[in-house]
C-alpha cells in the first residue's frame, strides 16, 4: 500500500468534511435552543455564497472582505426571519414549524431564482488555485481555509456556549424556557441571537465553500442535506457531540 497516496486520502476526507462542520454547527444550535428543525438553514448558506460573489463583483470588495460583509448580512437576516416566523410560532405543533422552515425554504431559493438567475456563478477566491504542500500531501489554499474556518467555528462556539453568559442564557433556556423566563432571562433576546449565530455561520460555510464548486440558487438544498447527515450522526441539539 501506497502510504503516500493513504495519507493524502485521509487528509482529503478530513478536508471534504469540515465543508459541512460550520453548516451543522448552526442547525444543531438551532435545534438544541429553540427545537427547530430548520429546513430553510441551506438557503442562508447560498446567501453567503452570493452575497459574497456580489460584494466581490458589484462592490468591488476583495474576498476577505466580502466574506466577513457576507457573514454579517447572513447573520443579521436571522432577525427578520426569527421575529417573524419562528417566535410567533414556538408554541404551535413542532410540525407547524417543520412546514414553515420549509416553506421558508421555497420563498428564499425561488426569490434568489429571481434575483440571482438560473445560471450558476464562479465565487473567485484568491486561494483556489494556490497550493500548500506538505512532503507528499497536497492541498489548496482554500480548502486549507475552510479547514481552519470550521476550526475556529467550532472552537468558538462551543466556548461561547460553554463559558460566556450568553451561552449559560443558552443552556437555560434549552433546558427550560419557563424556569429560565422566570429568573429573568429574555427567551426571546436568547431565541434571536441564536438565530443569528446559526445563520452567520451558514453565511460563513457559503463564503468559503462556495469557491470550491460553481453557486446556484438551489445549492443550499444540497448543503441542508450534508448538514442535517452531519448533525444527526454527530447529536442533535449538541456542538460537542453525543
């Protein structure tokens, strides 16, 4: 056996799978505070995609910047769709809201159709075609960033929901929403920023997976579904894992 060419393999998987660790990352947050199965989580990741493509090409932005631009419209689109839909209905049918995200969904892929077009797009980074070797392994620069990406993703949040006051807040009210409100924690400031947290992270997995294969407006179903693989395998409702 070629030990070269195994090692190079490994390293392609571990690669390949960190391109759905910050997708998952988001919806198992979603899930473990506000016990949403968000079926329109895929669409905020082709958000960032494209928001990052247009603040490139419209904005004239280099790709750092139009990431972190991208991240923070993602992100902040969170408010909308939380105060809107899913506040409103947190105490209806869990199926209610299931057909809500879903129909979230088909509203924000068949307004990008709109806006963006059929055609697919390249989101040109500066490091796709930039190579790292390591001895006998090759890598892009770009899915060495999205390696370091998710990384930093994960290690943030789990330190924000682990040690801040913010992700105690978190815990409470996953565990409790009634005993938390009563202690006097804002379930619905709580419920936002979740939401926004996820959402900025979607945006995020957009911006720098997005260079890696052409962006259409219904590539967030085939991220959605890499994510909830990812997250069911990995505990549903925790970053840290079963």
């Amino acid at each position: 056996m070629d030990l070269s060419l195994l090692a190079q393999q490994i390293v392609n998987g571990l690669v390949n799978g960190m391109n759905y660790v910050v997708i998952s990352t988001g919806l198992t947050l979603v899930f473990g505070v506000l016990r949403v199965i968000n079926f329109a989580h895929g669409e905020f990741y082709m958000l960032g995609a494209f928001l990052t493509y247009y603040a490139m090409t419209l904005m004239g932005l280099s790709y750092i910047p139009a990431v972190l631009v991208a991240t923070i419209l993602v992100g902040a689109s969170g408010i909308i769709v939380n105060n809107l839909v899913f506040w409103p209905l947190r105490k209806t049918h869990e199926f209610t809201i299931l057909l809500s995200s879903l129909g979230i969904s088909l509203l924000i892929t068949n307004m990008s159709e709109l806006g963006f077009g059929h055609d697919p797009k390249y989101l040109n980074s500066p490091f796709a075609d930039e190579i790292l070797e390591f001895g006998p392994i090759v890598i892009t620069q770009q899915r060495a960033l999205v390696f370091g990406v998710a990384i930093v993703a994960l290690a943030f949040t789990y330190a924000a929901i682990r040690y801040t006051i913010f992700g105690k807040m978190m815990r409470a009210t996953a565990q409790n929403p009634e005993g938390a409100a009563l202690t006097g924690i804002n379930i619905r400031f709580v419920h936002t920023l979740t939401f926004v947290l996820a959402c900025g992270l979607a945006g995020l997995s957009g911006a720098v997976v997005g260079p890696l294969a052409m962006i259409f407006p219904t590539v967030g179903s085939w991220a959605v579904l890499k994510g909830f693989t990812v997250v069911i395998l990995g505990g549903l409702g925790s970053v840290q894992g079963p």
